[in-house]
C-alpha cells in the first residue's frame, strides 16, 4: 500500500508538469521577394526541370569518374568527419539533458556491526541491516524549466545534423569545382603545349628568313616573344595541375587514383543541364544552413522559457522504499520494511537581479539569432540569385566566344599563310597569334564557369544531400 501511495505521488507530479513557459514560435517572415528575379539576365528553362533538393548528387553528377572521387571524399574527408563528431557530441549533450525530467533510481544497501558495553541487549554486539531503492533530488518539473532546456538541447542537436548536412552539400560542390579545375588547367597545359609548337615553328621560320636577309632582328624578336609566352605558361600550368590534384587529395582525404583524374575539359556537362530557372523563396527552407539556423532560434525560444521558469518555486523530491533488520535473514522478511518521502521547494526572493538579467540575455540571444536567421535566408536567395544569373547569359556567352576562338583560329592561318608567302609583314602574324591565344584562354575560362555555374546552382538550391 505504501508502494502505491508513493508512485501515486509520483505520478501526480509528473501530470502536473505541463506548464510550460516559452514563448509560442512563430517563424520569422522571410525578408526576401517571393519569386525568384526576372530580367534579362534570368532566362527561362527549357523542358522538366529537376528539383535540386530532390535530385541525388549521384544522378546530378553524370560523369563516373568525378562521382567516384566525390564518392570517396565523402567516406575519407576530415572535415565532414568533425561535423559528424560534432553530431555524436550534440546528441550526447540532449541525452544527458533530457535524463532530467525523469526521477533518477537509485538501490543502496549497507549493514553496521556494533559492539558496546552499555547495551541494553543481552549481548553488547548488535548488527543492523538495511536496503533500499530511492530517488534523490529529483526536480518536479511544474513550470517547464527542465523540459525546455532539454527541448534546447534537442534543437541544438537537430541544428548539429543540419550544419553536418551543409559541410556535406559544401564538400560535394568543393570536390566537383576542384575537379573542374584541374580539368581547365589540363586543357590550357595542353593549349600552351600546342600553341608553343606553332610559335616555335614560326620563330625557326624567322629565323631562317633573318639568315637570308628577308627579315629583321626585330621580327624574330617578336616571335621570340610569343614562343617564350607560350614556355612560360606551360611551366605555371604544369605547377597548377600539381596544386589541383593536392587539393583534390586533401578534399577526398585519400589519394584520387588516376584514373579518375581529368585530362582535360570535358566536351560533354559533367552535370545535369536543365536545373530550375525559378524557385518560390519557400524552397529556401530546404537548404541545410538554413534549416540549422531555424533550430538555433527554437532553441533559443526554449531557452526564454527555462529563464522564465527560473522566477518560480523550484520543488524538488526525495523518497526511498526499503527493509531495515538486526539480521541479514530477517531483512526482506515481513514487517521490516520502512519509507521516507522528503518533498522541498525553494523559491527565490532577492537574487539582486540574477534571473531578470538571465531573462533578458535570453530575450537578446533570440532577436541576435533571429537577424542571423534571416541574414542566411537573404545570403541563400542572393546565391541562387547570382548563380541564376550567370547561367542566364552563359549560352550566349559561350556561343560568342567559341566563334570568337574559330575566326582567331582562321586568322592566324591566314595571316601566317600570308606571311610566309611574303605579302603581310610578321606584325600581322604575331597579332594574330596573340588574338588566338587570348581567345583559347577566354573560351576555356567560359567553359569552366559554365561547368562550375552549374555545381553551384545545386548547392545553393539545397542540392547534395540524397
């Protein structure tokens, strides 16, 4: 009977605990337009658009070989595996909070053996026995200070999963951008390569023509020049697909065998082309920042709410259940049983402004975690923004200067047909040299912005994470 009367008591507690002091959530208004922007800058996609926050990185990524080093990045990458400790710690932390609101059980047993000469016994050895299960201290949670600390602590920990999932899209577009890098260094090794044999060429044809007296010193000067132009780009793009393939190590956490490496840019997309032109501000929501932003201002709101509760009594319960004997074999025997409930409360009255103070740094953490939610919804719909708006020009872009590159082509064909036929002077040739090379390297450029515009449009749409 005494049992019951104790869970009774227990379980009264537990049904009065349902005040709860914090505030109601109301999520922010997003303080961005509701559409995406309109211009000429933003062309419309043609077709069914995928949805990037729906569309596997492995279905987004068509190349295998860049899908296996991203692959491996996620296995091996350090950084991800910090953000995934970060994770373990976060859920550690919310399970040690959320043990709390439950009574904490405690068995205890203990026996005293005592030898006095003024006992009343007839011996002056006397044994006690006892054992018991109890529960110490354990907070009555009336006001909702426990539960909304552990509520923070489990938003903190959904807000862990979250920046994880962000260091994952993160490191997915790292790993692609870095790829295509090195990819665009290998093509302008291979431009530089290429361009040096025809300027060599042209500087030994020079030369020849200064031996007979056709040319001057100052015209093999002049190629000399563009052959030495061409060496020394050959030498910093040698150094820089040196420095991609490091990166490209250091971001899978493992050596990239070579197979998988680029040997020059891709003529086909590596991605997916037909990505949406236009998104409601809404599918913002789903990008991972700024998901762990909006539990970061839920655990803050739960946290206004345990500095509230903070003003109220604090009742706390101490109760034990158990047998008290002379001898070990009398001890769980009929009549022998005892119990103890010592229910407290404590209620502050002058705390010289402690909890008002812990209120209102709640209070102020809450409207600095509001700002900071809303700047990552703004900072979200300028990336999508931007990336929107360089792909709306890229075609024509890249129309433009891939005939650029064809008449430079042509024209430096000509010209040197010309030279060597005696009708132009070399000035011709070496302009047209220059124009081919500068266009070669402007087409790559626009290539790989294309490439890597494409990477970013799925990050920033909250692509990376299936």
């Amino acid at each position: 009977m005494n049992k019951i009367k104790l869970f009774s008591a227990a379980a009264l507690a537990l049904t009065l605990a349902a005040c709860d002091m914090a505030p109601k959530y109301v999520r922010p208004a997003l303080p961005v337009p509701e559409d995406s922007p309109q211009g000429p800058s933003y062309a419309g996609a043609e077709g069914q658009a995928i949805l990037p926050a729906d569309t596997a990185w492995k279905d987004f990524f068509v190349d295998p070989r860049l899908g296996r080093v991203i692959e491996v990045s996620l296995a091996n990458n350090r950084d991800l595996r910090v953000a995934l400790a970060n994770v373990e710690q976060a859920r550690a932390q919310y399970k040690v909070q959320r043990a709390d609101i439950f009574p904490t059980l405690g068995a205890s047993g203990s026996a005293t053996y005592q030898d006095s000469p003024f006992s009343q016994a007839g011996s002056g050895r006397t044994d006690t026995y006892s054992a018991s299960v109890g529960v110490s201290s354990w907070e009555i949670d009336l006001f909702g200070r426990v539960r909304n600390l552990t509520k923070a602590a489990q938003e903190q920990y959904f807000a862990s999963v979250e920046n994880r999932n962000a260091a994952q899209t993160a490191l997915i577009a790292e790993v692609a951008n870095a790829w295509l890098s090195m990819a665009a260094d290998q093509e302008r090794l291979k431009i530089a390569r290429d361009l040096e044999k025809a300027f060599g060429q042209t500087l030994d044809l020079t030369k020849a023509r200064f031996a007979k007296g056709i040319a001057s010193e100052l015209e093999v000067r002049q190629a000399q020049t563009s052959y030495d132009q061409a060496r020394s780009d050959i030498a910093q793009a040698t150094t820089l697909v040196a420095q991609d393939q490091n990166a490209l190590n250091l971001l899978a956490g493992a050596t990239v065998p070579a197979d998988d490496l680029p040997m020059a840019m891709p003529e086909s997309d590596v991605t997916l082309a037909n990505l949406p032109a236009d998104l409601p501000s809404t599918a913002l929501l789903r990008r991972p920042d700024i998901m762990a932003a909006e539990h970061q201002l839920l655990a803050a709101n739960a946290n206004i709410g345990a500095a509230r509760a903070a003003f109220f009594p604090k009742i706390s319960l101490t109760a034990a259940f158990g047998t008290l004997s002379l001898g070990l074999s009398n001890l769980f025997k009929s009549g022998s049983e005892n119990w103890s409930v010592a229910p407290s409360a404590a209620l502050p009255i002058f705390d010289f402004g402690r909890n008002q103070g812990n209120l209102r740094y709640a209070r102020a953490t809450y409207d600095a975690l509001v700002a900071t939610y809303e700047k990552s919804v703004q900072t979200g719909f300028r990336e999508v923004a931007d990336a929107l708006a360089r792909r709306g020009t890229m075609t024509a872009q890249l129309e433009a200067q891939t005939s650029l590159r064809d008449s430079a082509r042509v024209g430096y064909r000509l010209s040197e047909a010309r030279f060597r036929a005696g009708i132009d002077a070399f000035l011709t040739t070496l302009d047209a040299q220059r124009t081919l090379y500068n266009a070669e390297q402007s087409l790559l450029a626009t290539r790989l912005t294309r490439a890597t515009n494409m990477v970013e449009l799925y990050r920033a749409m909250g692509g990376g994470l299936k």
